[in-house]
C-alpha cells in the first residue's frame, strides 16, 4: 500500500475537520466575549473557542504550509500549547465551582500557569497572524484581524488597568472590543479552510 498517497488524500479531510473547528471557535468567542457581559456563564463559550482553536491551529497551518514560514509552525504549536494549559485551567475552575465555591484569591501556582499559558497563547497568535499575513494562502485580511484584535484587546485593558484587576471595577471595553475583532479574523479563516479542502481534495 501507498502510504504517502494515503496521507495525501486524509490531508483534505482532516484540513476540514480543522477549519470547522477554528471556524466554530471563533464564534463562540465571540458570544463569550460579548454574550458574558449579559449572563455571566456565557464565558463557558470562551472554553469551547480555546477548545477549537487546540484543536484546529495545526491544521489550519498546515492548509498554508510551507508558505506561512515559521511564524506559522511556532505560532500554531504556542497557540496549541498555551491554550490547552489555559483550557485545562478554566475546567479546574468549573470543577471547583461545582463542589463549593472558590477561593477569592487563586493559588500563586494557579495564577503563574495562567499566566504561561496566556503569554504562550499571545505570542503565538502574533506569530501565527503574521504567517497568515505573509503567506496569503488564507486571505491576509484574517490574518491583519487576529494581530490587531488581539493586541488592542490586550493593550487597551492594559492602558485603563482592567488587566490587571482581578475583580475589575473597571469596564474591560478591550476585551469587549478586541476579542471579537481578532475571534472574527479566527472564524473567516476557519471558513476559508473548511470550504478550501473541498476544491483540495
């Protein structure tokens, strides 16, 4: 049997199953970002976005690979790393609500691994964006979409102090802004990927 050839005709498939993934997770970030703000639990939509975006960012880099350069490959390997620790955070969180209710403070371990894996997750965005962007395999406007949404978002709540507030007083209007900007960026490159592996296949 052929196994390069085997591989060569799963790779649409498993490109679909991907785009579909990052396509859904960017909708749901959406919600959650803007839907929370409303009904608290509406952030559960965050978890399945991160979710979606573990389980698709190698995919999607691999639809424009080798054009996406290295940017690309780390990008989606940081974007999957950092995310899956903060995935894997958020359902400890969930499972500590259920039995009783949390601490007000988290644990200084607790708050560092977010921390690594938020930091993981940032710079792989901005790596991947600018794959996305050089390689114009997707359309680079979804790549210029993440990149600025994701860096507003973090700059703006940094700038009013909402980053850094545990329990914010303060309006986080970046999360509420750029979140869904760079979750729209996410979502039409899901799409692109998940229509694009039919002409591939």
């Amino acid at each position: 049997m052929d196994t390069s050839a085997a591989t060569t005709a799963t790779a649409p498939a498993r490109n679909k199953r991907a785009g579909l993934a990052v396509l859904v997770a960017g909708i749901a970030i959406i919600v959650g970002s803007l839907g929370s703000a409303a009904v608290d639990w509406l952030w559960v939509a965050m978890l399945v976005g991160f979710l979606g975006m573990v389980y698709g960012m190698p995919g999607i880099h691999d639809y424009q690979a080798p054009a996406d350069g290295a940017f690309g490959k780390w990008g989606a390997l940081l974007v999957r790393y950092g995310g899956a620790l903060m995935v894997l955070l958020g359902i400890v969180f969930l499972a500590w609500e259920a039995v009783g209710d949390p601490p007000e403070e988290s644990p200084g371990l607790v708050d560092a691994a977010w921390m690594l894996g938020f930091a993981a997750f940032a710079i792989g965005v901005i790596l991947f964006s600018i794959g996305t962007i050089k390689a114009k395999t997707l359309p680079p406007a979804s790549g210029v979409l993440m990149l600025v949404g994701l860096v507003a978002a973090i700059a703006i709540d940094m700038a009013t102090g909402a980053f850094f507030e545990d329990d914010s007083t303060t309006t986080e209007w970046g999360f509420y802004i750029g979140v869904p900007v760079f979750a729209l960026g996410l979502a039409w490159a899901g799409y692109t990927v998940w229509k694009g592996s039919d002409s591939r296949a």
